[in-house]
C-alpha cells in the first residue's frame, strides 16, 4: 500500500504539473494579443494522513513530532497579473488607458444607464483595449461590435466656454442625421469629429443631449467623453474570453468608480494599443521547470509499477 501511495502522489503531480503546462502554454499563445493580462500559476499540497499524532512533553516523558503521509500536489491559485503593459503605436481611431482601469462595454444598448446602474452588471463588460469606429447607425463601438459607453456632451465648447458633459454614462454615438469625418479620441477621452454634413439632423437634438444649435459644416463637435471603470481589486474579474472581462455583486472586485480620463483616472494614450504583459524569458523558465517536474513524477509512476511488480513475483 505504500508504494501504491506514492503512485497516488506521483499521478496527482502529473495532474498539477500538466495544469501549470495548461497556463504557460496560454500565456505563450497570447504574447501577441493586445490586452492580455498573463496568469501565475501556484502549487498547494494535497491532503495528509496522519500516521501518528503531534503530542506534548511531560515531566515524565518527552514529546514526539508528528507524522503523516502527502498525497501529492495540487492546484493552489490561478491569478492574473494586472501590471499595465507597454502601448505599441497603431494610429487610427485608438486608445489605450495610460494606468489602470477598463473602457465599459455592451453587447446591448441601453438609452441611458448612470453609474450605479452599471456597476458590477452582468450585462456589462470591461476592456483594456480601445479599438473603436463608428458603425452604420452612427454608434461608437469597439473592434468586438460592443457598444462603448461615455458621459455625452450637452453643450459644445465655445470661444468662451468649454464643453459640458452628462453626469450619467450611456453608449456614445453621432446625432442622427449628422455624417462626421476625421473623427478622433484625445488624452482626456473626449471624441471629437469635423461635420461634413448636417443632413436632416436637428440642431437642437434634446434627444441626443448635444446642444448643436447654430452649427455647421466644417465645425469640430464634441461626441463626449469615454468612461472608465476602476476595481479595488481588479485581480478579482472573470475573463470572458476575447479581451473582456466580466464583474458582479458577488465577486472579489471590491468597489468599482466610474470616472472620466484625467477626473481622478488614468489619462489615455490616442492611437495607441496596449501590447500582451506576458515576459517570454519568465515564461520559458516556468516552462523548463515545469516540464522537470512532470518528468520526475512519471519516474516516480515507473518506480511504482516496478515495485509492485516485484511484489507480484514473489508469490511465484
């Protein structure tokens, strides 16, 4: 039965090792991906049993130690490694976050939805990666379709007063019947754009919230500014597959403010992406390491089945 023990111990490390195999091998994948956050991989020990129990000195008798048998490795944590990275230059209607922090995102289109609405929604996800563009009904979206939420402008920047913004977060998008060129993203997250032509838009689109009376085209308007989303623990989001992630009230976030860039948040960086986080030399050492270990326990296994087979031959 010993010898069937370590066999035990030998399989649950051949498990534990192809696990940390799993997640190198994830984070070497990935090396390329903008966004991606890489994961850390850790051991635990797996349960013991105790041969014989720790007890106490007397003053008639010393005291023992205890002794107890492992049985092998396992899993002890996944985790992210949420350091931000370095940002590669792309160019274009782009931007990454220059710190922490997530642009908000949705698959659907609420009319309007205020921070505390959209704090740890199940609806909503959140992304490192701003690869945004207008779609055909005038939305800004990023590179997935999501819509991409923001503080809208209600009154457009004057020669003698700057833009004002909605308290209340909402998917930004152009005035209906307004078509937009040169349409950019700056340092404080506000999006702007050249009106081509006004069309059959309203200048006064309550609707919308921009107030766009006496405009023209060939004039700069204000789309507003794109929010972001800070988690006290952000190491506490789920991925959701792409370069998504995903928060709600039962989680390990902790608290979640919503802010414009620059207003208590990280600035952005316009046409810039951020690169993958992941450290090749890091992960190939891992690898190395790794792959060792698995090879040991398959040398355990051997042994094992070795031994047992001996056992078996005696009886011959």
């Amino acid at each position: 039965m010993a010898m069937l023990r370590a066999m035990d111990s030998a399989v649950a490390g051949l498990r534990a090792h192809q696990s940390k195999l799993d997640v190198i091998g994830h984070n070497i994948a990935n090396v390329n991906t903008f966004g991606y956050k890489s994961q850390n991989y850790s051991f635990q020990e797996a349960m013991y049993q105790t041969s014989s129990s720790s007890t106490a000195g007397t003053a008639t008798a010393g005291g023992t130690n205890a002794a107890q048998y492992g049985y092998g490795s396992l899993t002890g944590s996944i985790t992210m490694d949420m350091t931000a990275s370095t940002p590669s230059y792309v160019g274009g209607f782009n931007a990454t976050i220059s710190g922490q922090g997530f642009f908000i995102t949705s698959a659907t289109k609420d009319s309007v939805a205020d921070a505390a609405a959209l704090k740890k929604n199940g609806n909503i996800q959140y992304s490192r990666v701003g690869q945004f563009s207008i779609d055909s009904k005038g939305n800004m979206v990023d590179s997935g379709g999501n819509f991409v939420y923001g503080f809208r402008c209600n009154a457009q920047a004057t020669a003698t007063a700057t833009a004002q913004f909605d308290a209340a977060t909402t998917p930004l998008c152009v005035p209906v019947g307004v078509l937009l060129e040169d349409i950019k993203i700056n340092s404080l997250g506000e999006v702007t754009g050249k009106i081509k032509s006004l069309g059959n838009a309203d200048v006064g689109d309550a609707t919308y919230g921009a107030e766009l009376s006496g405009a023209k085209e060939g004039d700069i308007i204000s789309l507003g500014k794109v929010a972001i989303a800070t988690f006290q623990n952000p190491e506490g989001l789920t991925k959701q597959g792409g370069y998504y992630y995903g928060a709600d009230p039962s989680d390990n976030t902790g608290a979640v403010a919503m802010s414009q860039p620059g207003d208590n948040a990280a600035s952005l960086m316009a046409g810039y992406l951020e690169a993958s986080n992941v450290d090749l030399a890091k992960e190939f050492s891992e690898m190395i390491t790794a792959q060792r270990g698995f090879q040991a326990n398959t040398k355990m296994i051997t042994v094992s089945d070795e031994v047992l087979n001996e056992l078996v031959n005696m009886k011959r």
